[in-house]
C-alpha cells in the first residue's frame, strides 16, 4: 500500500525514490512486523487466556506440567503482523506475493483448526493425522500446479554444490515439490516442542531463504551467481522480511520461559511457506540444508517409529522427537534450544556458501 501510494510520489520528490528498492522496502516490513507483534503480544496473551485458549500438556514425556494452561495459537500474532506488514510495504500487483499469501493462509487454516478442536472444543486429538495430511496437500497441490501454468517456470532441480547438475523430473516435479512442502510444514511442527526451539531455527532459515529469493529476483547476480533468474520473484523478499520481523516479535514472548505457544496455527503455516519460498526460487533440495534442523528432528520421529516397529519395541533414542531425548538424559530445556539455534545457523551458513562452491 505504501509503496503503491508514496513511490509515484518520486517524480516530485526525489526522497520517495527509495521505495523502488526491495531491500528497503524488505527491512521495513521486518521492522513494522516486529512493532506490530510486540505491541499486539500482550493484548492477544490476555484475550487467550480469557477464552481458555491454554496448552494441554500430555503426562507420557519430559516434565513440562508448569506450562499447563499457557496460551497457545500464538501463530494468529505472527499472522495477523507478517500480513499487515506484506500489505503496507509490498507490490500488490506481483503474483507472487499473492501465491506466497494464498500458501501461507491455506496452512494456517489447516493449523487453526487443529488447533481449535483440540483447545477450544477440548478435542484432545484435534484433526487426525490423515485430514491433516490431507489438507496440506491440497493447498501445495493447489500452490505448485498455479506455478507450473506461469510461463517459464521450470521443472529442472538444481543439486546444492554442483550447477552444472539440473535434472529435469518432468511431471514428476508436481508431487516432488507437494513433498517438499508438507515435509517442511510438518518439520516445523515437530520441532515445536521447547520454548523458543521451533522459531528461532525459523528466523534463521526464513533469512537464509530471502538471500537466495533476492538473487533470483536479480538478473545480475543471478547470472553472476548462476542460479535461475526467475523474473519478479524478487518481491518476495519482502514477504520474508515481514516473516522474519514477525518471528522476532513472537520470540519475544515465546522465549524461555514462554508467556505463549504458536501452536499448530503457527508451526504448520510457517513450515509450509518455508517450504513454498524454497519451491518457488528452485532451492528444493537446498531446503535441506537451510533447515537442517528441522530435517534432523523429523528424522529422529521417522527412525524411532520404524525401529520401535521392526524390533519389536526397542528405541534407538529415550524420545522423539530428538529434543524430548536430551531433555530425558537432564538437559536443561535452556541449553538445548541455544544449541539447536547454534545448529541452525550453522546450518544456514553452509546454504550460503553454496551461492559460491561449485
């Protein structure tokens, strides 16, 4: 809105021409996102806890009955900033920031309805498993195909490391890239087990990804860095700017110890945009490293079921998801999210050396 309002504005004045540049525009969004959220915090902790809107916490894992009650589906603070930050500062005639939206907001529904049953209509079990599955297909189902029918857009998978490497998966792309999406969604969740733990890895993943969607944007320095030029796409760095700032207005008040939890309101929407932006700029497969984190605590999940299953009860760790294993062995909560946030940043380092590394 503003970018549409104050940057004609610069044939006048020469001081609104800094509306033209994303970068700007991206820190802004961040900033305003992180305002809002900080100021909205507290209003929407107390409206929580006035509805009982609590957290249940079930008695079969680590110590964590102090946190009963806490207030939960704080993903509608993270939501309701990002949004209104996208809408303020982004170009709203860009396709792309609206596909961006349309993903972000098919998740959070999914989320807020889980989340619904399971603390407004005390339905412990929320949606099941397979409605849950079911519903995050068909929006990055629904997301993929309106991304294959714009012109020029490429089933080709770039390989992190070696970019003479694009192999072209066809149609295979469509349900390869729906992977991608409910992976990273349900990653996000998983690792939504500790204070803190799933938002910070987030802020830092959703910073690396906006790198990589700003170079695509570029035409420049996508050619210099040799990865796809993707015409406008730039403009979703924006978006990931107000994401970040949001985050970080939430971290505020999820850090340790927690005044709210984002819930699955929160943790699926944001896994699955995190997972879109990484479809949309065709770092897919980077999205492994980028998240790193989240791809070891799902694969913790993924090897205790399945050795629980195979030896016929035995566990390769104490608890999955792998933060409820250190817990079990007396870590402190304190020190294995610092930990894990130190993984993730590391983590993102190395996505961004591949800009470089042949």
């Amino acid at each position: 809105m503003l970018y549409h309002l104050l940057y004609p504005l610069s044939e006048d004045i020469s001081a609104f021409n800094v509306f033209r540049y994303i970068t700007f525009r991206s820190i802004y969004a961040l900033l305003t996102a992180l305002v809002i959220s900080l100021w909205l915090g507290p209003r929407l902790i107390g409206w929580l806890q006035n509805f009982k809107c609590g957290q249940y916490i079930q008695d079969d894992g680590p110590e964590h009955q102090a946190k009963q009650g806490t207030p939960t589906m704080g993903g509608i603070l993270i939501a309701f900033s990002m949004l209104v930050s996208v809408l303020l500062w982004g170009d709203l005639t860009n396709l792309f920031v609206w596909l961006t939206i349309f993903v972000f907001l098919g998740f959070f529904l999914v989320g807020f309805c889980d989340d619904y049953l399971k603390v407004v209509k005390k339905h412990n079990r929320g949606l099941t498993p397979m409605g849950k599955f079911l519903g995050q297909c068909i929006i990055a189902l629904g997301a993929v195909s309106i991304l294959l029918n714009l012109p020029g857009y490429s089933t080709e998978l770039l390989v992190p490391f070696f970019k003479g490497i694009r192999p072209d998966l066809f149609l295979f792309y469509v349900p390869f890239a729906v992977l991608v999406m409910v992976g990273a969604s349900n990653g996000v969740n998983l690792t939504d087990g500790l204070d803190g733990l799933a938002i910070g890895p987030f802020i830092v993943s959703a910073s690396c990804l906006s790198v990589f969607v700003y170079v695509s944007g570029h035409y420049h320095i996508a050619n210099y860095l040799q990865v796809p030029y993707i015409p406008n796409i730039g403009e979703v760095t924006v978006f990931c700017g107000a994401m970040v700032g949001a985050g970080l207005g939430f971290l505020w008040y999820n850090a340790y110890p927690a005044q709210i939890f984002m819930g699955d309101t929160g943790s699926v929407s944001l896994g699955g945009t995190l997972g879109f932006i990484a479809v949309l700029c065709k770092q897919e497969l980077l999205l492994i490293i980028v998240g790193g984190l989240f791809v070891i605590e799902t694969l913790s999940v993924i090897l205790q079921v399945g050795y629980f299953k195979m030896s016929g009860g035995k566990r390769i760790f104490r608890m999955a998801p792998l933060h409820h294993h250190f817990e079990l062995k007396g870590v402190p909560e304190s020190k294995i999210i610092i930990r894990f946030w130190i993984l993730s940043i590391l983590f993102a380092l190395v996505a961004l050396s591949t800009l470089k590394l042949r």
